[in-house]
C-alpha cells in the first residue's frame, strides 16, 4: 500500500516595498519660503507619512541636511522637527555622496554662487528663482 502526500502551497509571506532614501541638501532653510513651504510642508509631510510609493510598488523616502549661516538657528530647526543633520558647512555638505539632491532657498544675491558649486559637484538642482 502507497501513501500520498499532498503538497499545499507555502503561506504567501508579506514582503516589505523595496525603500529608497534620497538625501536633500537645503540650502537657506531658515528663511521664510524655505522653512515654511519646502521643509515643512513639502519635505517633512512627505517623510512623516513614510515616503512616496511609486508605481512598481517601491517607496521613497526623503533625509533633509539643513544649511545655513548660523548653527544656533538650525539646530533649534533640527530639534524641533526631529531632523538629524544639519551644517553650515556647504562645501562639506556637497562633498558628500550622502546628500544626492541640492535644494536653494537662499537670498537671490547668493543664489549664483551657491548654485554654481552645487553644479560642480555634481548635484541634481532645485531652485525657484534662477539667477
């Protein structure tokens, strides 16, 4: 006499979407347009809510680097918005591999040059008002 085993199929196991972080530079972020509308409602809304799904499934998720002249300011920023990196270093910031994505928010009379470094080390560019 011959047993059979039946075979069932293996549970379907949940797999978690495939995340990818994209590290944005933002330069100027202290001001009133860069703080209000790009890092609050913009870019901290989107990292709240655990990214972006994109359409195959996979997510993207968002890591600011705030920059800016004066420490004291982006460190309360960094506090109160649970931010992790902030510097007053653009060059450093630039330097790194890290920060993919360099975001002006600067006054127009600084705008040209900062651009022009974020430009040389290769940065994808944001900003609203080309000089």
């Amino acid at each position: 006499m011959s047993e059979t085993t039946t075979l069932s199929p293996a549970p379907a196991t949940a797999t978690a979407p495939q995340v990818r972080e994209i590290g944005i530079i933002m330069n100027g972020v202290s001001g009133r347009m860069g703080y209000r509308q790009h890092l609050v409602r913009s870019i901290l809304a989107i990292r709240d809510q655990g990214g972006i799904e994109l359409p195959d499934g996979t997510k993207v998720t968002v890591k600011p680097l705030l920059v800016g002249r004066s420490e004291a300011k982006l460190a309360d920023l960094a506090a109160k918005h649970g931010i992790e990196d902030y510097t007053t270093d653009l060059d450093a910031a630039l330097a790194d591999p890290r920060w993919e994505i360099y975001a002006d928010f600067l006054v127009t009379k600084a705008r040209a040059t900062a651009l022009r470094k974020a430009i040389a080390a290769g940065k994808t560019i944001y900003t609203e008002k080309p000089t």
